[in-house]
C-alpha cells in the first residue's frame, strides 16, 4: 500500500512540476486535449495540448504542446522527422542547426514541450528544463501542424489532440 502512495505522489508531483513550466510560460493555459500517437501499432509518444483557459484551438494564440516519448528516438530520428514533416506539409526549412540545438535524444517517459510565444517563436523544454527558442516566420503554426494540421499522418490522433 505504501508503494501504492508513493508511486501516485510521485506521478502527480511530475505532473505539477511540468503544469508549472507551461503555466510559467503561459499563464491560464489548461488541458485541451491529448492523444498517443503510434506508428505500425508502436506506441512512440503520448502528446498533450495546452491553450488559453482549455479554450478551442486558435491559430491566432499561444499554445503549449507536451510529447511524453514511449520509446527511445536519437537525436537524428527527432531533427530528421522533423525535417521530413516540414517538406511533407509544406516547403522545407533552413532549421537543422537550430533543431540539432533544440532536440536531445529521448528515452522511454522523457518529455519535450513546445511553448509558442507568438507566430515566430516556439521555446522548447525538455523534462523541465530549456533547451533553445526556434525563431523563424511562422514557425510555430508549420511546426504544430504536424501535429495539429489538417494534413497529419493521423486525422483520429488530431482530433483527439485538438479535443474535437
């Protein structure tokens, strides 16, 4: 029973410490919607979306969106699928210097975190702590649409992420 106790504590003071850097960086930010995401029936992450008060999704505000990773992925796996997703939805970008600088590789329960602070800023934390600001036009509405886009790999993981 103690091991029960503990194990709960701990999940919700992880909890509350990852809620206090969206909340820092988002003040009245909550919960939206969330979704795991899976590739050929691999669980790879489970994401999170935060927006002004839980509101709807509005391109036109910021928003918070936290990956909590299934499995490990190398830094290459995050910079390139980063890359191929920007050429996939769009155009590509001149951001693999930045990305090598923002992304670590993950291991099974790290967290990344994604905090626009307008439309060409996105500020990224991982397990709580910052690791860069990408800044470049219209960054963070070509980087949540692979996720919230209306042409993701998964329309039932949007809908679920976007709390449709």
């Amino acid at each position: 029973m103690r091991s029960f106790a503990l194990a709960c504590t701990l999940i919700l003071l992880g909890q509350m410490v990852q809620a206090s850097v969206i909340s820092k960086a988002m003040p009245g930010a909550a919960l939206r919607g969330e979704a795991s995401f899976r590739f050929l029936g691999v669980p790879l992450y489970r994401a999170r979306l935060f927006t002004p008060s839980g509101a709807a999704l509005d391109w036109g505000q910021d928003m918070a969106l936290e990956l909590t990773y299934q499995r490990p992925l190398s830094q290459y796996d995050l910079v390139e699928g980063t890359l191929r997703e920007f050429k996939r939805l769009g155009a590509p970008l001149p951001l693999r210097a930045q990305l090598n600088r923002c992304f670590r590789p993950v291991a099974k329960g790290d967290r990344y975190t994604a905090i626009s602070k307008g439309p060409n800023r996105l500020d990224f934390w991982r397990n709580d702590t910052k690791t860069c600001s990408l800044k470049h036009p219209n960054i963070k509405q070509r980087f949540m649409a692979i996720f919230l886009g209306k042409n993701t790999r998964s329309a039932r993981f949007t809908r679920r992420l976007r709390g449709d």
